[in-house]
C-alpha cells in the first residue's frame, strides 16, 4: 500500500490565511495592489483618504472598499471624490464584527471593479487589537494613530504597530492643545517595530498628506521589486 | 420511566453570562457596585479615572480593574492616586482579546479587595465594537467619546452606545479645534439610544468632572433603588 503522509502545518491550513491567499491571487491577477487601512474609531482614515485622493493626479487608478460594523457614512463621504467605492458592513450576516476578515473581502469581490483600478485601499473597522490578526489578502498595511489618541497607543497595543510597514501620526495640528510628546511616540513605536516608516499628517490641514501620497503611489513598484 | 424535559434556553446557558451572573452575586455578597468603563483607544478613560478620583471625598471607597492587551501604564498611573489597582491583561491565556469577558474578570475576582471597597470600576480594553457584547458582572456601563473621535460615532458604533446608562462626552477642550458639532453628536446619541444621559466633559481640565463624580457617587443608592 503506497501511504501518502500529510503534515498538518497550522497557518498553512488556517481557514482566513486560506482564504486571503485566494484573495491575493485574484488581486494579482487583476495587477491590483492592495492596502489595508487600519486605526482605532475616529483615527481619521477617512479624511485622510479624502484628502490623499482629492488631489490624486498621475497615481494609480485607486479604488476603496470600506468596512462598517453599521451604515454607509464613510462610503458616502469618499464617492464625492469620484472614488469607486464598495461598502462592507459587518453587521449583517457576519454578528457585529470588529474586524475585517478575508471571507468578508472575499465576499466583496464580485463587486469590486478590479479592471478599472490599479490600487484597493480597504479601510478596516476602527479598532486597535484584532484588523493586525486577519490578513485579508493585502501587499501593505498602514496604521494611522492619531495625537489625540496619545503617545503610549504602541505600547498599549503593539501588534498593530507591528504588523503594518507604514505608520501614519494624524491629527499633528492639535499638538499644542493635546498633552502628547512626539518624541515619546516614537521611542515607544521604535520598541515595537524598530525601523518602520513613520509620517506626521493633519489630515484636516492637508499638512503631511503629500508624503502619503507618494508613498501609496510608489507602492505598486515596490511591491512588483520585492516580488 | 419519570421524564424530564430541559429546555435549552440560549442566553441563560451561554457561558458568559452565566460567569457574569456568578460574578454578580459574589459583587452583591461584598455589597460592591460595579462599572464597566468603556471606549475607544485613547478617548480617555484613565484620565478621567484619574481626575475623578483624585478629588474624592465622602463617596464610596473605590477599586479598579485595569483590562488591557499589554502592559501596566494605566494601573501605574492611578496607584498614584493611592486607589486599589489590578491589572489584568489579555494577552497572556486569552490570546489578545479585544475586550474583557465575564470569565476574564472572575480571574481576578481573588485579587480584587472587595472587603475594603464599595464600587469597583472595571476600565474595559479600548474598542467601540466587542465590548458592549459581554457583561462582566456590572452594575452599570459608562461609554466614553471623545470629540476628537468624531460625532458620527453614534452611528458607526450603535450597541456602544445603547449598551450603557451614561455617555461621558470627553475632551471638550478641543472642541475648537476639531470638526465637532455637539448638536449633530447628541442627535445620532438619541436615534441610537433615547433618554440616555449623557455628560459632557474635559478629563484634562477638569471641567464637568464634578457631574461625573456625583454620577458615581449615586449610583450604588440608584442601584438598591431598583434592585
């Protein structure tokens, strides 16, 4: 009798490392770069997606697929911009999630227009512990923590800002009015995740936002040298 | 043969609530009222922890329960004010949960001084989402927003905010520099969860923290009053 023995690897067979891998393919095939886009609620992803696309010119064709335990309030705000843009809510079959998973992605796909853009920035549920859990078939994750939040968040939450390669601290102009040390920040962000690129943004200003930009725009190619 | 059917009723067996309820009891045992303090990361719980209970005279003698993914900062920060603290993390044994459930916080049910305190405020991991979806064992439920988070968080985190009997509304000191409107935050306030009180509030100034405390300072005769 021929015995074929199969070893049972645990992340291999993890159903959403699975299923996020699909995920991935299909991107690929698509030539879509994909962003996950994480924060605690009221970080300030939305505005600064708002702000990034508003005057997004020569870019990747950018696509957002937003995730919501409730409504469509984000959605709304990013299709004034002329963003195609997908809404996601977990509440709905899916028992209040506080997470996007890669089935949830996966059962947005159908409805992604994956022909017409080069970049999905996914923002995820506003939450500070398990989006770092869930790999949803991105190429990068970006982890916006905002001043107000204060300077100890990394220490206080560190797989976040650990399993992201862009950190990115909003809100910088209430610096003055918020008791928050930049310097402290970053010493904390470095013990967790020595070396990761960091950017200092007001989203509402518009300060900072440029260097997001660019780096969101040169991250297909980065991605493509890697690969 | 004498038959006995048992009707499985699912919420009087599901496990958490069930621990909450033997939580319960032991809480009512010492006399102990409980608060489960909740939010979003960085919204300031501690810090209003700390304003209220630094001027705390008369009412009744407080404990707290810290719950975080990782570290003591914010136990640290109230032993200062000479308050009985235990930590409690969830990231050893729980796997990194996002939340306290009822079984976490029995764990801790041998280090809490319940002979020595009549409140126990039990400091919830930051989240808007999970949270609100398991009793501990408490009397009541605070839920704290700050307005740097945004006023449509109402919306976007509906059972946060009907699962509690008060909205602590936090840093209004910003409120000039942040695109709050009060009025549209406590409209979607009400359409989630009407009649609700809710308090607004700076942690870092110290201005409305005087309700807060008198809140608290009531609430065990509130409690007797309805059990």
């Amino acid at each position: 009798m021929h015995r074929v023995k199969v070893r049972v690897v645990e992340d291999a067979l993890d159903a959403n490392n699975t299923i996020a891998r699909a995920n991935r393919a299909d991107f690929d095939r698509h030539g879509v770069t994909v962003v996950n886009l994480m924060s605690a609620p009221g970080s300030g992803k939305t505005t600064l997606l708002e702000r990034a696309l508003s005057h997004w010119h020569d870019g990747p064709r950018v696509g957002v697929l937003e995730g919501d335990v409730a409504g469509s309030l984000d959605a709304d705000r990013l299709a004034h911009h002329h963003v195609p843009v997908v809404q996601l809510n977990t509440d709905n079959g899916f028992g209040g999630e506080c997470h996007l998973d890669a089935n949830m992605v996966r059962s947005a796909m159908d409805a992604l227009p994956l022909d017409e853009i080069d970049m999905l920035i996914i923002e995820n549920v506003g939450n500070l512990v398990c989006p770092a859990e869930f790999r949803v078939g991105e190429d990068a994750r970006i982890m916006v923590s905002s001043v107000a939040e204060g300077a100890d968040k990394p220490l206080k939450y560190p797989l976040m800002f650990r399993a992201c390669e862009l950190v990115v601290i909003n809100k910088i102009d209430l610096i003055e009015h918020v008791d928050f040390d930049m310097d402290t920040f970053l010493y904390h962000l470095d013990a967790v995740h020595p070396g990761v690129t960091s950017l200092p943004v007001s989203a509402r200003t518009g300060e900072g936002v440029d260097a997001v930009r660019s780096w969101l725009a040169a991250l297909p190619d980065r991605v493509r040298a890697v690969a």
